[in-house]
C-alpha cells in the first residue's frame, strides 16, 4: 500500500517547469544583479586609493598644524627672552642709580663739613 | 534536483562565479525547475512561487564565491528555497488556505494527466504543516533520502523519519481509490 502510494507520490511530484517568460525575465534580473554587485565591487576597490589621498591631506594637514604650533613657541619664547632682558636691564639701571645715589650722599656729606673742621688746620 | 541540474559541472559553476553571464543563464536554466517546484508546492500560488524563485537566485548570485561545487550548489539551493518557503509559511496568517480551482497550480509534468489526483494531492499537500511538507517534497520530488533531508532541513533524522510516517499515513487514509485517479492519464 505505501509503495503504491510513494510511487503516486513521485509521479505526480516530478519538477514543473516555471514559465518561458519568466525564466528569461529571471536570468535578466540575476544577471543585472550581478553587474550592480560587480560595480559596487569596482568602486569598493576604488576606496583604497580615497583612503590614501585622505590619508595625504590628513598628514599635509597636520604638518601645516605642527609648524604652526612650532612658530608660536618660538616667538613665545623669543618675547620671553626679551623681557628677561629687560628685566635685567631695569635692574642694571636699578644697581646703578643706588651706587650712584650713594657716592652723591658721601660727597655731599664730605662737602657739607667746614675746612677748619679738619685736623690739623 | 533532476538530472540535468545534477550534470551541471563544477566547470560552470567556476564560469559562472567568474562572471561568465552566459554560464550564470546556464545555471539557472538547471536548477529552475527544481527551486520552481519546490517553491510552487510549499507556497501554494505561481505569484508567490516566481517571487520565492527569484529571491533565491538573487541571494545565489550574491553568494557564489562561496559555492564550492555543483553538488553544493544543489544543497545550497533545496537548503534556501526549503527554509525561506518554511519562513514565509509560519508567517502567513491563513497557511491552510485552499486556492481556488483555477488557482490550482500544476503539480504534475504529465499534462495528460487526472485533474482530479492533482487537486485532491494538492488538498492533501496543503494540509500538512510546513516542515511536513518540505520533508515530503524533498522525499518524493527531490528523490533525497531521510539523513540528506536532516542535512537540508537541519532537522533530526528521527522527526524527518516521524514527519514522513505521519504524512504517509495521512495521505493514505485520505486519498482516495488509486484506480479512478491513475496518473499516467490513459485512456479507460
């Protein structure tokens, strides 16, 4: 009885066929399917050669950033050392003007005493 | 698969991987049949069965760098069309629905043969569940034994084995005197 039934079974379960109209429209789809997935494909292949002009303008860039940054420095430490030298210059003028200040007390001094007042006169 | 499918050669396939338009056409005028069918028995309808068809070839032309062989290929192909067709099944509302008789699609390549054993094979087809189904097309139009239907279908042998002897005993009690519905179509 089950042969019976599993030979019904194959017979009327053989593959169909789809239509003709079908088949060919089909093969069209997969096969422009196939064509976008090859393009997009092609232009994945491209990236590498974006990545690399990016990976060109990021380092120009950050060159550009570095002689900049290095420019700054430099004349944050040249306006440094000029006002050290400054500094140092006031302090110069500051020394001196108290020597001097001091030699003008002793001569003052000095000339402020009567000539008899020395000895022996 | 049928046998033209089964010949296709790794030869082909490796065209068609390359790119080979001509050899992809070739491909899909082989294994059509089979996917069709297979397709068109699970769903129900010729719309649904196109559609499904189609999806398949289209996830196969994305996929066939990692096709290694003709015999693979057939796998690949019962494997997708089985489980999508299962998918779309469970997801359907009304999967028990019986399509009207000029719905009925062709089951047979006998044209000649009882439109009556069509349609009463196709009420009995579509009374089954899902997965019962597939085991019973993959048994009987795909000619695979139970442990390459466990294979396809990730199933334990032992449900494929429980699904068959279910779906066998149902379609017995069910269908009707062989005699009037002979599908050979020959004349009294």
């Amino acid at each position: 009885m089950n042969e019976e039934l599993e030979s019904r079974l194959r017979a009327a379960l053989r593959p169909v066929a789809p239509s003709d109209e079908f088949t060919r429209d089909l093969i069209a789809r997969v096969a422009a399917d196939q064509r976008s997935s090859s393009d997009a494909r092609s232009a994945h292949g491209r990236r590498p050669r974006a990545r690399g002009w990016w990976l060109s303008a990021s380092v120009a860039a950050s060159l550009l950033v570095a002689a900049g940054v290095q420019h700054q420095l430099q004349e944050r430490h040249e306006r440094e050392r000029g006002l050290e030298a400054r500094r140092e210059v006031i302090e110069a003028l500051r020394v001196t003007s108290q020597k001097l200040n001091l030699a003008y007390e002793v001569i003052k001094n000095q000339s402020s005493f009567p000539a008899d007042d020395k000895p022996g006169a | 698969m049928n046998e033209a499918a089964q010949d296709f050669s790794d030869e082909q396939l490796g065209k068609a991987r390359a790119g080979e338009a001509a050899a992809l056409a070739a491909l899909i005028r082989a294994h059509q049949r089979s996917v069709y069918s297979l397709a068109l028995r699970m769903l129900g309808t010729r719309d649904l069965a196109e559609d499904l068809t189609q999806d398949v070839f289209m996830q196969l032309s994305g996929n066939l760098k990692s096709i290694v062989s003709s015999t693979h290929l057939v796998f690949w192909l019962r494997k997708v069309t089985s489980h999508r067709a299962i998918d779309q099944l469970r997801r359907r509302a009304r999967i028990e629905t019986i399509p009207l008789d000029e719905e009925i699609p062709q089951l047979s390549t006998v044209d000649d043969g009882d439109p009556l054993l069509h349609r009463h094979l196709w009420r009995l087809l579509l009374s089954l569940s899902p997965s019962a189904r597939a085991v019973l097309l993959l048994r009987y139009q795909e000619d695979l034994d139970p442990i390459d239907i466990a294979r396809t279908l990730d199933m334990p042998i032992n449900t494929v084995k429980s699904h068959l002897k279910r779906s066998l005993e149902v379609l017995r009690q069910k269908a009707p005197n062989p005699e009037p519905l002979r599908c050979e179509g020959k004349s009294p």
